[in-house]
C-alpha cells in the first residue's frame, strides 16, 4: 500500500525548490528516475525506493482539485485551492515507517517555499526525516518501484485509500503494464471510496476487478457485488452456492435520493485526411447540453489542459496508428465528463465518445434537446450512431460501491452511412411501434429512434429488438 500526499502550490516548483525537497532525507536518501524522468524517487541506502514523485502538473481546469480530492474539510484552512496552480503526488511506501513521513516532509517543503497547502490534512513538517529502520534488509522488489502492492502471475494489486480513485497517470500506466503483461489489474479499497468515470470505465471489463474491503461483509467486488477471496494469486468470486454466486449485503441500492445522470455515447468515422480536427462532436454535445464547451481536457485525471480542438487532434495524429484514449471534463456548475476514444481503422479515423452528465433532484435533464444535437452530429460530424440513456446516479458522476439501477434508453440515432448500408426501407420500417424521424439531406438521412422518456422499463427490450431487426438486414 501507499499514501499519498499532494503539494498543491501556486508557483511552479523549480529546481531549487525540489532539490530542498530531495533533502528531507538527508545525506543517506539516493535518488534515481524512472519511467523516461517522468518518476523520481527517493531512496533508501540499499536501492529500495520509499518515495516516487510524479513530475508537477499544471492545472488550467477549475474544480479539478476539489472533484478530485474530498470536501474542502480535508485541506487545512477548510479551503480547498482552484486553478491554476501547480499539483505535485508524492506516494510513500508502507513497510518503511519512514517513508509517509519523507513524503510529507517532502511535501511540506514545497509548499513553504510557494506558499501552498498540501491534501490530505496534517501539520505541514519541513523536517529531515533519518532512517532508522535496517531497510537494508528489506528485499527490493518490481512492486517497490512500480507502485503495485501485489504482483502475481495473474493480477497487479494497488491498494488505495483515497476519497476518490482517479485514473491519475500512474495508474494509467500500471493499468497499460498490467495488460500488456496479461495480468489483472485490481484496486482495493475502503468500503468509502468512490470511482470516477474514467476509472469505472477501465474497471468494468475483466479481468479487472474493484475490490471493495468491508468491515462486515469482508471483500466483494464494488461493481458487481460479488463476495470475493484470494484465489490462486487473484482476488476471484467466492464459490457459488445453491442460489448462485453471493452477493454483499452492503452491495445493496441505498435510499433514492432523486439525483440522476443522463448518458450520452457516440460513435463518429471521419475519412482520414490531413484537415482533419477531432472533437467537434463531443464539444457540439457539450454546447447543446450545457450551452459551453468542455472546460478541459487530458490523457489523466486531474485533468489540466484548457478545451482545444487542435491540440487533441495533433497529439491523436501523432500516436497514430495507435489508438489515443482522452479525457474532458465540464464546468464545476454543471458536472459533466466524457472519455474519447480515437482509433485508426481501415474505414477512416473513428471516435468512441462516453459522456455522463449530472442532475440534482431539481434539475432536469435537457431531453428536448437531444433531436437538435442528433440532427448537428449527423450534418457536421459524422455520426455513426448515438445512444442517449437515463440512470437514478450521483450528480457528481463518481460510482460509489453499492448498487445503482441500470441506465434506462430515451433515444437512439442511426448515421446516414449505415442507414444507407442496411437500406432506408428497412431501417425505417422495424417490428415495433416506431416511427423515425429523418435527420439530414433527403436523399441519405439518418434516423432518430424515440424509446420513451427515461423512465419505462420496456425501453430496453424495445431497443434490443430495434438493434436486432437493423442486424438482420
């Protein structure tokens, strides 16, 4: 396990300052760099490392800090600070009980210097921080340096005690090493830790697994319920009794609070050409669902890069032909946050869009304007397909570990390509009591499916027979 500490200051910490920081150590703490200089880390005098430290990022996003990192009770003042300013992660080791205090001492010397604060709250120490543990004979191991609690031949194990797991870089690239070494990656975590999209996203599909740990039901897996043990070097689903597998009973739904969350996923194909700009489609949903663009974008949470079209597409155009995996995130008023998928294929250069949009009990979700959007996505960006869906959720778009009601279909859009591949006449004319609306030119339109309003059950067996008769053509 790790803890986390996070220098959060107004300046950018130079080198001066951070090499105060390498000092909390004093003169016996080496320090190496891992993954391209991206990592440095504070050592102890046998090469174990104690400390990694991610290099500062700069945040140009409002509200990231405070989406990311609690209530603002968790900084000290009670305030949590906005953008811009300058965000610094050191992860301390647990089996050295010098190492929590290194990183907060490391911490605490940025934030003295650039008159900041650091998460989660406790006396700022600036103090040198000798070993006296024999860490010598502690054996350095791949997890030490990788940040993974549990390495086995069959899953990465991190464990995390953050408010919120986010999909920060590091993890990102322990999720990357943890497929391409075809291992599981799974989180543990307290029974009161929620996820953020981008998380609940590369969590959902296995082998990868969240691993929520109770007081009373022990450990069950906080998307499916599942109770879980530790099986063959995983943590896999307990046996199955005569009723089935068995389910935690604090995976139960909670009260309905009257919060909702209305979805939105998109698929675009573009002809693959030099004049090319992505993310017009994801920031004409935005505009006709909160009336602004994205407020930021990255390829990590926190997310730190003001909203531009142009700087998406050169860095996509410049991973190709590997696909390019993004995140963009919404105004603090208006929760919203989406990830994108750029993929190069033989057909063209295709955008997979997910985006989740939060609504308090007195809000209501904008449905009547889904026709517009549908209509601007099929006549300016492309569109393949477009689901839009309600859910009874968290308005603030993070997944808790208890049960949530599946999202309910309000509409479904069919392109102007595949209306044109499957034939007009048949997509038209489907074994159910609905009659599209025809979006786009005449001659190659696409078509608007109304399912119902976000609240019929029957919507979902009403889309799975559409889905079906399109198949069949």
């Amino acid at each position: 396990m790790t803890k986390d500490v996070i220098a959060l200051t107004p300046q950018m910490p130079d080198i001066p300052t951070l090499l105060a920081g390498f000092y909390a150590g004093g003169p016996d703490i080496g320090v190496m760099s891992t993954s391209n200089g991206a990592v440095v880390q504070l050592c102890a005098p046998s090469g174990q490392p104690l400390v990694s430290i991610e290099v500062p990022v700069f945040l140009q996003v409002p509200g990231e800090t405070a989406r990311l990192l609690g209530p603002d009770s968790s900084i000290p003042g009670g305030s949590i600070p906005d953008s811009p300013l300058w965000w610094t992660e050191a992860r301390a080791v647990t089996d050295v009980p010098e190492a929590e205090h290194l990183a907060r001492s490391f911490a605490g010397r940025l934030v003295t210097v650039l008159a900041g604060t650091t998460w989660p709250a406790a006396p700022i120490t600036t103090d040198v921080v000798p070993l006296t543990s024999d860490v010598g004979a502690v054996p350095s191991s791949d997890t030490a340096s990788s940040g993974v609690d549990v390495l086995t031949d069959e899953a990465a194990v991190v464990i995390h005690d953050r408010p919120v797991v986010a999909m920060t870089s590091w993890l990102s690239d322990t999720l990357r090493t943890a497929a391409s070494t075809n291992r599981a990656l799974q989180i543990v975590t307290p029974n009161t830790t929620r996820l953020t999209l981008p998380t609940r996203t590369a969590l959902r599909g296995q082998p990868n697994r969240w691993v929520v740990q109770d007081p009373e039901c022990g450990y069950y897996d906080g998307l499916s319920g599942a109770v879980l043990h530790w099986h063959n070097g995983a943590f896999a689903p307990a046996p199955p009794s005569e009723s089935g597998i068995p389910v935690a009973a604090a995976f139960a739904q909670p009260a309905i609070t009257g919060e909702r969350q209305l979805l939105v996923s998109i698929r675009t194909r573009h002809p693959a050409d030099a004049d090319l700009l992505l993310g017009g489609a994801i920031e004409t949903a935005w505009q006709h669902l909160t009336g602004a663009p994205p407020a930021g974008w990255s390829t990590a949470e926190p997310v730190n890069l003001p909203w531009s079209t142009r700087q998406l597409t050169d860095l996509a155009r410049s991973r190709a032909p590997q696909p390019t995996w993004l995140i963009a995130i919404g105004h603090p008023d208006r929760p919203a946050i989406a990830t994108i998928r750029v993929t190069r294929t033989t057909a063209g250069v295709e955008e997979d869009i997910t985006l989740a949009l939060g609504y308090s009990p007195q809000e209501e979700p904008p449905l009547d304007v889904i026709e517009a959007l549908a209509q601007a996505l099929t006549s300016q960006h492309n569109l393949t397909s477009m689901l839009t869906s309600l859910r009874p959720a968290r308005r603030d778009l993070t997944t808790p570990p208890h049960s949530e009601a599946p999202p309910t279909p309000v509409t479904f859009t069919l392109g102007a390509d595949p209306v044109s591949s499957i034939g007009l006449t048949h997509a038209s004319h489907p074994p159910l009591n609905l009659h599209p609306l025809r979006l786009g030119p005449i001659s190659k339109p696409a078509l608007h499916y109304l399912l119902g309003d976000g609240t019929e059950p029957q919507s979902w067996p009403v889309l799975q027979q559409l889905t079906t008769h399109l198949k069949k053509a």
